[in-house]
C-alpha cells in the first residue's frame, strides 16, 4: 500500500494473499488479489492457481472453474498439476458435474504424490453422489492400506457407512473393523 506504483507491487500482494490463505482467511486473501496488478516474479499459473484455491476455499465453485482452467498442465511438476486437477474435481463437483469432478480426481489420484490418498478419498465421494457404490467401495477398500491414518481411517468409516446403507453387513463389518482395530484415537471410532 505504501508503492502503489512499485514494479513489483503484484508480487507483493499474490505474496500477502498466500499469507493471509495461510492464516485461514480466504475472503481478505481474495479481496487482495482483485485488484492486483500483473507480477514480474511469480508466475501467472500460480496466481491463477491461487485464485482457483481460494475460490474452492469460499465455497465459490463454478467462479472457481475459469482460473483454474487457465492454469497449462504441462511440463508443470507432479505436485502442481496434482494441485490443479484436484481443486478442479472439487470445483466441478461443487456445481453438480460429477462426471467431470471424477475424471478430475481419477486423474489427480494416479500422480504420484503426497496428495494420491486425499484424492482417492475426494473420487470416492464423488463416486457415491453419482450413485455408483460398487466403484466407490473398491477405491475405499484399497485405501484401508493406506500409510496415511487419516485417508485410511476417512475410507474404512465411509466404506463401512456405504456397505451398511447397502445392507451388506459382512463388508461393513470389515471397514469397520480397520477402526476399532486400529484407530481407536480417531473421531470415527
């Protein structure tokens, strides 16, 4: 605020944005990009890409869909494009196109990051409200192995919901059991 005709007053505010996404405030973080000028140092697929999580943050779905369809894939790094495609699966399941949504995080859980569990997880949520169990639940019986307590806890509680909603017992029996076997700590216990 105290350059505002500094070169890289863009920077700066993209810079204080992220900070303030950081801090768990998303409204001030967008408002500071609104009228952010162009930035010389971060790249414009990173602004696009931080708008975009800002809007998935603010429940803003389909506002989220035009930066982040901006945001090219390629030649991006596995944790950015993994980034993308899963923000995207949020989004577009957000406005009610699951089909979209689940070819999002299909694509964003067969990259090879941190971030697979989470987006196996987010695919077999939206495999549900698309009303297809028999998919979900092979994808949340897989995850039960997960290294990552909190998907592998996540994908035997919704598992164990979905079996029993279905009235196949036995199976929910089996989700359920990855809980109070092995993660009597957790809120899903």
């Amino acid at each position: 605020t105290k350059f505002p005709d500094a070169a890289k007053r863009g920077d700066a505010m993209y810079f204080s944005a992220l900070l303030y996404r950081r801090l768990g405030q998303p409204a001030k973080a967008l408002a500071k990009l609104a009228d952010a000028p162009a930035t010389q140092l971060v790249d414009a697929d990173a602004v696009a890409l931080l708008r975009g999580q800002l809007l998935v943050d603010t429940e803003q779905s389909a506002a989220a869909l035009k930066p982040l369809e901006q945001v090219q894939l390629k030649d991006k790094p596995a944790a950015v494009a993994v980034s993308v495609l899963y923000l995207k699966g949020l989004a577009y399941r957000g406005t009610g196109n699951l089909d979209a949504a689940a070819a999002m995080l299909r694509q964003a859980s067969e990259l090879d990051t941190p971030m697979r569990d989470a987006a196996t997880l987010d695919l077999a949520r939206t495999l549900v409200l698309a009303k297809k169990p028999d998919d979900a639940l092979k994808l949340l019986a897989g995850l039960m192995q997960s290294a990552d307590p909190a998907a592998a806890t996540a994908a035997a509680r919704l598992g164990g919901d979905l079996s029993y909603q279905r009235k196949n017992y036995d199976q929910a029996v089996t989700f359920y059991e990855a809980i109070t076997s092995r993660r009597q700590s957790s809120i899903d216990f």
